[in-house]
C-alpha cells in the first residue's frame, strides 16, 4: 500500500496542520539543516493569532524572521546555540541562550525539564520506506529526541530529503504529516589561506593511520580533510558529516575498518554539505545518523580506538583554559559537541583531543593566546581537559604539562609580536 493511502486520515498542509498550535505552547524544531520551512513558515503566518508561543532550537539555517522584534510577545525564542540570525536579537535581550548542559544530555535536557518540555515537535523527515519508517535524513542529532518527547508531532515529508540508515521514525507515532517539497539548507565551502592550511599541516600530523576521527565545517576542518588524503583506514565518529569526509570515503582513506565500534560505517548525529553531497548519503550504508545522546556521549566516543577530536576555539589563556564561545563576555555561539568530543577522545585508547585557533584576530592586533580571558568570557574546555592547542606557529602538548610548561608552550606558540609581552605577564602572574 501507498503510504499515502495508508496515512491519508494524517495528511494535511501546512497551515492546517500549524492550526493546532495554541497560545503558550512550545515547540522545538528540528535541527539545523533538517528544520522544516514548510511548518516554520505556516507558523509565523499566524503571528496575529498567537501569544506567547515559545520556540527551541539550536543554530537555526532559515529566515529566523520569529525574533524580529515586530513579533514580540507572540514568539519568544530560547536558543540551545546562537546564530549569525539570532546574535542581534540575543544581545538586544529579545532572546535566551540556554547554556546549562552539554550536547549529548540535550535529551534528557526535554525530557526532564518542564520548561522546555515540548507540546510540538516540528521535524522533517524523508519519505518512509515500505513500512511506514522515516529517516531523520541530514540531521538526526537533537530531532530525534525532541520527536521522542514531544507531546504531538508535525511531521514535513520533503522528496528531497536524503534516507539515512541508522535511527528511524515510524510515522504512526506522527499526528500530522504534511508533505511538501522544500529546497535543503545547504553549505558552502569556505576558502582555504595560507594560515588556515599551516594550522592544517601541523594537525594532519597528529592524525595516525586506523585513527577515528571527528571533523567540524569550514575552512579549517576542509583543509585538515585534504591534508588527510596520504592517510590509511581512517574512521569517522563525528557529530557533524561532511562533503570533506565524502571526498576522503571516494579516495579510500575512510574506510571504518579499524574502529572498534560501527565498524564499516560513518557514524554522525547530522551531515551538511551542498545537495551532491545530500544525494551521495541518500541510501548509502556507509552513512548513517543517531541522536546526540548516542553519538556525542563521551563513554561511547571513547570505546573507538584512536579517537581523535578535532575542533576550533577563540581563545587560550595562558593556564591552558579554551574559550570557544564568547566574546567580550558576550555569549557569540554555543558549546555544541566540543566539550563531549574533548573528553571522549580523552577516554579512547590513544586518543588525542585537538583545539585549533589563528594565533591573532583583527589583522594581527588581537593575540588570541592571552594571560587571561576577559570578563565576562567563560572556560568551555577546563585545563584539566586540554590536550594539543595548535595555532599557525606549531603545536602546544599541554596534557601532564606543569603550569609553567604549559605557559612556555603557548607563549612559543603564539604570534611573535606579542610574545615578549606574554612573557612579561607569564612573570608576574608567578607561571614563570
């Protein structure tokens, strides 16, 4: 039977399904890429019919157009990880950053919390397969548990939404489904310059043939992907899938035969990339995509052997504290899967933990490698965590390091204009 003929008492568009939705509910969309625009869009277009309707989600891809501040007091919106679309509004006040978790308790974060325990979930999922099972496609990530504790489920069935293996969704659990075609949010490749390619160099070498590696987006992470192509059996054990990791699978270099666990296969929580790379998971087993409870939880990333985390950070103080997420003690982004990652490859049987950063900011003036961090800037990754910190100019080893070896090792890392002054401060804050 079609699965339209078998779910045709569910199906509805997108208006009438958002119909449901009453003043002071909460909704939770699904994540980044696999937000539904469908559901979204129906949703604001009731904007003079709503009150207080609270919306939770991460970094959102979309138009974001419920924080303008023309849609106050019918949309408040709590952020799980601000965005270049909602920095304005978070720092105007118009919008809260819940930051009191890590990435891979998100779920038990709904589940446990009345106030973020959801009326709705708006998710988008491929079209089923013969029995009624849907993918999570290129976002499985924080989706699949907002599904598994909403109180009812809108459900966009978008064609052009890849099937990935691994966790699914049977659509008799949905209360309305709505299909509708919708573009995928996708992402570009970012240009690659002569400082970004050196941090690559020294990162690559860290990376050891059977490792299991875990890679972000961005220039970054690419070049550190290119760098990787003389490389042997490498595995993925990643939050993020990317068209980097897509490139290394067609060369040969990721074959998942030495990981301990899903050997043969690419494990992530979400994938985003441009739509070949969408098509190129589409039923592949090679790829295949779990909830944030899963594939970000420290003790299953550690079971991999050789795990190693690689990440970008903002700024390092001398004592070897990360700051990945504010500026001018302003919360900038979020933590994401950083600190889980960290300390899963903390766990692994020869696993190393990699934070990444430009030794300065704003044309060479900003050294990045400071004293200390400013007020108002918070420790995402505590020194008791910290393994290698690389900049352009080589590679601190923090890990077992006394206070005055890890301050040496990031001085000597840092740009060399500021150098000397670090010294001076290292000094007088008794490092030296």
């Amino acid at each position: 039977m079609d699965w339209k003929e078998k779910y045709k008492e569910k199906i509805c568009t997108a208006t009438e399904a958002v119909k449901n939705v009453r003043s002071g509910d909460k909704i939770i969309f699904g994540d980044w890429v696999s937000e539904p625009p469908a559901l979204v869009e129906a949703l604001v277009a009731r904007a003079n019919e709503l009150r207080d309707v609270e919306i939770v989600h991460g970094m959102s891809p979309g138009p974001n157009s419920y924080v303008d501040e023309k849609y106050e007091g019918v949309f408040h919106h709590t952020s799980l990880f601000i965005g270049p679309k909602t920095r304005k509004a978070y720092h105007e006040k118009r919008i809260d950053y819940l930051g009191g978790t890590n990435f891979h308790k998100w779920p038990e974060m709904f589940a446990k919390n009345p106030d973020l325990n959801p009326h709705w979930a708006f998710i988008q999922f491929s079209e089923p397969d013969e029995n009624g099972m849907c993918s999570f496609g290129n976002a499985c990530c924080f989706s699949e548990p907002a599904a598994r504790t909403a109180f009812r489920i809108i459900a966009q069935i978008n064609p052009k939404m890849p099937f990935v293996d691994g966790k699914k969704f049977s659509l008799d659990k949905v209360d309305y489904i709505v299909p509708f075609e919708s573009s995928l949010y996708t992402i570009g490749r970012a240009e690659i310059d002569v400082k970004t390619q050196k941090i690559a160099d020294y990162v690559a070498e860290l990376v050891e043939d059977g490792a299991t590696i875990q890679l972000g987006i961005g220039a970054l992470p690419d070049a550190i992907a290119r760098n990787l192509m003389g490389k042997k059996d490498l595995g993925v054990h990643s939050e993020t899938l990317t068209e980097a990791m897509m490139e290394l699978v067609e060369a040969g270099v990721i074959t998942n035969a030495k990981k301990t666990i899903n050997p043969g296969i690419c494990i992530g929580a979400q994938a985003a990339g441009s739509e070949k790379f969408y098509q190129y998971i589409d039923h592949n087993p090679k790829f295949n995509v779990y909830p944030v409870d899963y594939v970000n939880d420290p003790y299953v990333i550690g079971q991999n052997y050789k795990q190693t985390s690689i990440n970008s950070c903002i700024e390092v103080d001398l004592k070897g504290q990360v700051n990945s997420e504010t500026l001018n003690g302003r919360q900038f982004s979020g933590i994401g899967g950083q600190l889980d990652h960290v300390r899963g490859a903390q766990l692994s049987e020869g696993g190393k933990s990699i934070l990444a950063l430009m030794s300065t900011a704003k044309d060479d003036s900003i050294s990045k490698i400071v004293p200390f961090f400013s007020a108002g800037n918070v420790t995402t990754i505590s020194r008791y965590d910290v393994h290698y910190i690389i900049t352009e100019y080589g590679v601190a080893d923090l890990k077992f390091k006394t206070e005055k070896q890890r301050a040496k090792a990031l001085i000597a890392i840092a740009h060399p204009k500021f150098r000397d002054e670090l010294e001076k401060q290292a000094k007088e804050m008794g490092l030296f």
